[in-house]
C-alpha cells in the first residue's frame, strides 16, 4: 500500500494502511517560533489558529478511540494554564490542559470512527503566556485506533458480534422456510381439494363399487387365463389389480347415505388445526412478502458475517498475540 505525508503550516500528517485497520497520526505546532513571537530570548504572543484536523475514513468492525498525546520539549514553564478545545462531528467539545495533561483520550458517542476533529485555542491566556525561546509544544493525535486493553475485550467484542450473526441467520433460514413451506402449501391446498373434489364426485363413487366388484375377476385373469396372456401381460394385470386398491373401499370417502366426506374427515379432526395455521401462512401474497423479507435478511445475515470477518482480523493482535 502507498505511503502518503502530507505537509502544510504547523500541521504535518502522515499515515500508512496495515491490516487490518488505518495507522495514522497528525502533529499540530502548539507553541513554537512560528506560533509565537520570538523576541529577547521569549516566546511571547502566541496565537493558535482554529483549524479542523481529517483523517483518513475506513471500515470498522470494533470500537474505536483516537488518543491525544502532548509532546514537550525546552523550558516550558508558565503560570497560565493554557488549552484547546478539540471536537469531532457530532460530539461535544472536550477541553485539553496541554501543559499539564500528557495524554487524552477522545472517543465518538458510539465509539465510531472520528473522521475529524475540530481544535481551538480555549484559553484566554494563550496571547499572554510567555515561554522561554527552547520551548515547544505539539500535540500528536494518533486516529482511530482499535479501542481494547485485553484480550478478554477483544473476545467480548467478537462474541457480540457472533451472537448478532447468529440472529441474522436465524431469521434468514426462518424466511427461507417460510419462502419454500407457502410455495409447497399452495400447491398441496390446491391438489387436496381436487383430489377431495375427484373422489367425491358421481364418476368416483362408481368407480369404487365397481373397483370392488372387478377386484376379484381381475385377479383371477392375472392367476390363468389359459394361455390367454403372456407371462408380461399377466404380471401387468397384477399390477393393475393392486392398484385398484388405491381407490378403496367407496364407504372411505362417503358417508352411508351416500354424502361425501370433507377433507377434515378423510385426513382425521387433528390435522385441521394445523391445516388451518399453514393456510394462514399461504395467504393471498404471502409467499411474496416473505421472498422481498427473506431478500433484506439474506443482506443482513452477509452484512454480519462480514463484520464478524472484520472484527476477527482486527482484534487478531489480542486475540492470537
């Protein structure tokens, strides 16, 4: 990956990809000859330009935390507590003691990446001070780095992340199931009320009388037909007497007065409730609205793993030190 400096007016920032996140860091002159008036050995009248700070955007899968380090150099004894303001978008400001703090901690509300930070002078004491001519002062911001102390963190992280992914794919398989059980519903609600509609019919019904009273004759012609039919054909014969047993007994679809049975009656009054709740399932348009359901949660499912992949190759250096 290329490495990029960039230089400008007290402000230098330089930054290099790593795997698996953005090492960058940004040194701004506090106090210094330039910032300040050099006159009679002292560095009098300083001035801190209100300026906004970027860094550099990337993805990231774990919390972040950009640190404030005040670097020092020279005499730089004051009776004024001087200090700046630094704010990210979004964020309060947070007030920084340069002189006297050596280190702060800057975190966004959701621990998100900081894409800038806002810094200004907040003292008014700043063009007052006066500082011996070795005096230097700049702060180093170092941007959003992976915020965990431990490996116990890391292994929270990536377990919240790892529950979230198992949520997702959850309801991910829920919603195929339903996608696939409505399509399989449809069809089998229409083919049982046929089939009921077929075997109740008049047609049907004589069908059954006369499976009955052919059974008998058939299986005879299949046994010895005198020479009659060939060895193939008689076993074709027994095959098509077993099959009109499929049909059974007419009194199996028909009450004895010769009514026909519902549905609920041939499959038995327990499957009906259970009829009843796939039915609601197979609602008009519902195989449809779990497909455009099924859609968003297949991304999310993704958009989960891929976190859980990022987070793993972050949180690496803890997890596998």
């Amino acid at each position: 990956m290329k490495l990029t400096t960039a230089l400008s007016v007290g402000v230098l920032s330089t930054f290099a990809w790593s795997a698996p996140a953005l090492a960058e860091t940004s040194v701004v002159d506090l106090i210094s000859p330039s910032r300040c008036t050099l006159s009679g050995g002292r560095l009098t009248r300083c001035a801190i330009p209100t300026q906004t700070l970027n860094a550099t955007p990337f993805t990231s899968a774990v919390p972040l935390r950009t640190t404030v380090r005040r670097t020092l150099t020279g005499n730089c004894s004051t009776q004024y507590p001087l200090e700046v303001t630094l704010t990210p978008p979004g964020n309060a400001g947070t007030r920084y003691t340069f002189l006297g703090t050596p280190e702060l901690i800057l975190r966004d509300l959701d621990r998100e990446l900081i894409a800038s930070l806002e810094l200004k002078d907040s003292s008014p004491w700043t063009n007052a001070a006066a500082f011996n001519e070795t005096c230097r002062v700049s702060l180093h911001i170092t941007w959003n780095e992976v915020d965990v102390d431990s490996a116990a963190q890391a292994q929270s992280i990536l377990q919240g992340l790892q529950g979230t992914l198992a949520t997702k794919v959850a309801q991910r398989e829920h919603l195929a199931s339903l996608v696939e059980y409505s399509a399989a519903f449809d069809y089998m609600k229409t083919l049982s009320n046929s089939f009921l509609v077929d075997l109740n019919n008049e047609t049907a019904h004589a069908l059954h009388v006369q499976a009955l009273e052919a059974g008998p004759i058939i299986f005879q012609a299949a046994m010895g037909c005198g020479g009659v039919l060939t060895a193939e054909e008689s076993i074709t014969l027994t095959n098509f007497y077993f099959v009109l047993g499929s049909l059974g007994d007419p009194t199996k679809y028909h009450h004895p007065d010769g009514s026909p049975k519902t549905l609920e009656e041939l499959i038995g009054p327990t499957a009906l409730p259970v009829i009843q709740k796939l039915s609601q399932l197979s609602a008009a348009g519902a195989r449809e609205q779990y497909q455009a359901q099924y859609l968003v949660a297949a991304q999310e499912a993704a958009a989960a793993q891929a976190q859980v992949d990022l987070a793993t190759a972050q949180l690496a250096p803890w997890l596998n030190p």
